[in-house]
C-alpha cells in the first residue's frame, strides 16, 4: 500500500480536489470535445443549477442521463451529484419499450438529454437539454449543496435484466464507489499520469473504475469511439496516439485483438495496465498478449453490478497454458466472500459453492422492488446474532492449490444432462483451449435435451473435427450434441457473449 486513506463524504470532493490541484489538466476526452478540471467543475455546478430551477429544491431522487457516451454524460453525472441527487445513464439505443419499463421503475424527477428533445421520454416531467448550461446561474448555495450529501446517499441507479423481463435498478452509493476507488489507487498506483483508454458503456458498471479513478487521481480519461473496436489497426493507432497507459476492458475485446493478428503488428507503446473483468478470459488469448506485452501489469477483476464493480481480483503472477482456468484470486480490502454450498456451510476442499458477497461494497438493494432485493440480499446464514447481510452472486466457485477462488459456472448454466451434474462452463474451456478456435459458448436445448457449442474460427475446422478434438478432453456425456460454426458470437449491449440470442438459435 502506499498513501494514507482519505476519508470523503461523497464523490464530488474528488471532483473538487482535482479542479483546484489541475485546473487546466484535461480530464475527459471524446471525439468531439475535451474539458479539463477546472471546466468540468463550473459546468457541473452549472447543471445542478438547472435542476434547482427545473425541480425545485430535491434530494435524493433519481435523475436519468439520456444521451450518447459522451464528455457531456459526465458533466451530467457530476452535476446531479452536485444537486444531492443520484443519476441513472439509459442506454439510447435500447428498444423503446425496455426505455418505458425503466422510466416506470426510476419515475425520475427529470432526464437530461443533448441537442433534441427525445420523444420517448415525453412521460418525463421535467426535460433539460445539456447546452441549457450557458443559461445557468451559480451561487453559493449551489456550490455548498453537495455538502449535505452523506456516504450513504445513493450516487447512481444502473439497470440490469432481469429474469421477470423487467429490467432491475441496482442502486450503488457514494460510500461504496469511494472505498472501491480508494483500493484501486493502493492496489494499481494509479495517480495524475494515468490515461484511461475507456471501453465500457456508462450504463455498464465496468465504466465506474475509468471515470472515479480520473477523478480522485487527477488522471484523465479517453472515451474510445465504439466504432473502432470493430477495426483492431486503428483501434492500436488510436491508443497510440492518445497515449493510453491502461485500460479496463470487458474480455470480448481483448479477445478480439489477439485473435486478430494486430498485436504481432502494431505496439502499444505507452501500455502499462491490462485489466478486465464481465466475463472469463480465456488463457489462450491472454497469453498471446502476455507474449506480446511480457513486461505490464494483468489483472483479472470480477464482481457483478450489485457489489459496486469488483468484490475479487487475481494480478496475474504465474504462466498458465491455453486450456487452464485464470483464477478470479482473492477478496479486495474491506470486502469478505464466503463460499457457500446447498447446506448453507462454507465449501470444503475441492467443493464448488455459491460466492456471496459481505461488506461495504454491497448495493443498497434493486430500486423500487423489496420484493427481489430480499431474495438477493439476505441475512448471513453463518450468523444468526445480529443483522449481517450478504450478496448471493449466483456465480459457482472453487478454491484452487493456491487458495485462488475460480469462478467455474453461472449456478443458471449448470444443467443436468444424462443424470449428470454439467458446468456448461467447462465445454467451453476445452473447446475454446483448441487450436484454430477463437470463441466457443455452450448452451443448453431445454426443449430438446441438448448441448450445442458454438464457436468462431481461424483455421479450416469442420464440426466433425471440433468434435473429434473434444473427445481427447471430455467424457462423452459432455459432447456437444451439436457444434454450429458462426463467423462473430453475438454480444449484447455491455459487450458479453449474448447467450439468449444463441439459445433462440439452436435448432
């Protein structure tokens, strides 16, 4: 560790403490615009001035951000959380009716938009464009509001799917963004040279690791255009020229890169920090990164929306071979995870178990539904004394030689099939390790009784082949009944394999 723990009270002192120590440092950047600390102070105090005007004097109550990922959605961010109020990002490209379902969840006190009004949003009370900023009017007690704002408030509202098909709101504080910054300054010494080169949607909680560490640390922040995560060239000559040292992404993407040949062609030469996390990694393409890159630092984050990003983290030590599992390590400080089985006891050796999730990282529940908050978010059964609420992933683990958990399956991709017990997860990894394929999912045919593995390719393999292969690696009542070849898996919104699109595909 180094530095000394500072306590704050909500995140917008992060914001503050910048402003004053790097005024004119940029501290975001998109393709049309960047603004520095100094800018992006006055024009979030400008946007909590709106809301006053808009909606009166109102704590606490969610606003939503409607607009393309731009520097213009962290303005917003930062100006509702000056106002003493929380932000929920919708995702513009969302189907209209997912849009209705969770402005019926949030009921926001008002959304803020770009240049057009949307007309999706007509249910909306209160409509503020973001170029209304020039308009604004600060005064003192705009600029002490956020003051009020203790670490328990909540500082965003992100939606999940969920299985009813009503989206779910996961409702995050400002104390659990606050520890979780604060580790990762002592765990990857970030600080005022750091240049995030940003992937993920500011709908998708990977997101809040790339704009709170840029705050707390004076660092500055690259939103990457989503377009050029199609064209792996540019992709690299962007990150050159922007000088980008360490990026966060989900798997997909670095998948994608080493997968394409580009890593052997062009270097990234400023790169110090490859972190990822949403999904596995597969060694096989992380080792051709390690083999490009022998000298950065790797880490395999894991956590899920409800527990503030990250609740465990492996910084990769050791080699592993392509077929090998990548272990999701150890807790983060100020973070406990217990590992239950069906009896509710802590696993054994060797035994899988559900991950569950204690302390200040935990999610203040789902917005507006007790109902599932209680069934997530529930009393520890090791302990019956006082009230200690753990997380229940649904996410199946085991302890590794190391004492490193590794995550083996979704507790909803673990089948039975043919009287046994199948961690859908597994097939994946024998396949995936193959040579001459890229990606491989598995899922399962309920209706039919099957298992189909889908996979891309970069070498002339026919499904016969693949399943020949695959039969030097698993018994046979692991055999994918059905092997489709595809030249892309589908992802969806966050950039995850989209497995309810593949399952749709089956037959």
């Amino acid at each position: 560790m180094h530095g000394v723990l500072r306590v704050k009270r909500n995140i917008v002192e992060y914001l503050k403490e910048s402003a004053e120590k790097y005024p004119d440092k940029t501290a975001f950047l998109d393709e049309r615009r960047k603004i520095t600390f100094k800018e992006l102070d006055d024009e979030a105090q400008k946007i909590a001035a709106l809301i006053y005007a808009r909606c009166g004097n109102i704590r606490n109550k969610p606003i939503a951000v409607y607009m393309e990922k731009s520097v213009e959605c962290i303005v917003s961010f930062l100006g509702i959380a000056y106002s003493g109020n929380f932000y929920s990002p919708l995702d513009v490209h969302s189907p209209i009716e997912r849009i209705h379902k969770i402005i019926d969840v949030l009921q926001p006190a008002a959304v803020i938009y770009h240049t057009e009004e949307p007309d999706e949003l007509d249910d909306c009370r209160e409509k503020i464009s973001i170029q209304d900023i020039e308009k604004a009017e600060i005064d003192i007690s705009i600029r002490e509001k956020y003051k009020n704002t203790a670490d328990i408030d909540p500082l965003y509202v992100l939606f999940t799917s969920g299985s009813t098909g009503q989206p779910k709101g996961v409702v995050i504080s400002h104390r659990g963004v606050i520890d979780y910054t604060e580790w990762l300054y002592d765990t990857f010494s970030f600080d005022a040279d750091t240049i995030f080169g940003n992937q993920a949607p500011f709908y998708f909680d990977n997101s809040i690791l790339d704009i709170y560490s840029t705050l707390r640390n004076g660092a500055c922040m690259v939103i990457i255009p989503e377009t050029l995560f199609r064209f792996p060239k540019v992709l690299m000559d962007y990150i050159n020229e922007n000088s980008i040292n360490t990026i966060f992404w989900v798997p997909s993407a670095l998948i994608g890169l080493a997968n394409s040949g580009i890593l052997d062609k062009i270097h990234a030469d400023k790169l110090q920090r490859v972190l990822f996390c949403g999904e596995v990694m597969p060694n096989k393409q992380l080792n051709i990164w390690r083999k490009n890159y022998p000298d950065i630092l790797y880490a395999n984050l894991y956590g899920p929306t409800e527990i503030t990003d990250v609740c465990s983290y492996y910084i990769v030590n050791r080699e592993f071979q392509d077929e090998e599992p990548l272990p999701i390590g150890i807790a983060c400080r100020n973070t406990e995870i217990l590992v239950l089985n069906d009896n509710n006891e802590l696993v054994g050796e060797n035994e899988l178990g559900e991950l569950c999730v204690r302390g200040t990282c935990l999610s203040m529940g789902y917005y507006g539904d007790q109902e599932k908050t209680s069934k997530a978010f529930v009393q520890n059964p090791l302990n019956s004394k006082y009230c200690d609420t753990i997380y229940r992933t649904g996410d199946l683990v085991k302890y590794n030689a190391y004492g490193e958990l590794v995550y083996v399956s979704r507790k909803d991709f673990q089948i039975k099939h043919q009287g046994h017990r199948i961690e859908l997860g597994e097939i994946e990894a024998a396949a995936g390790s193959l040579e001459g394929v890229n990606q491989a999912c598995a899922v399962y045919d309920n209706c039919n009784k099957k298992i189909v593995l889908f996979c891309t390719l970069s070498a002339e393999l026919t499904e016969k082949m693949i399943y020949r292969l695959l039969q030097d690696k698993l018994p046979q009542y692991m055999l994918p009944k059905k092997i489709k070849i595809l030249s892309a898996l589908p992802l969806n919104i966050n950039g995850k394999i989209d497995r309810v699109t593949l399952k749709s595909n089956c037959m």
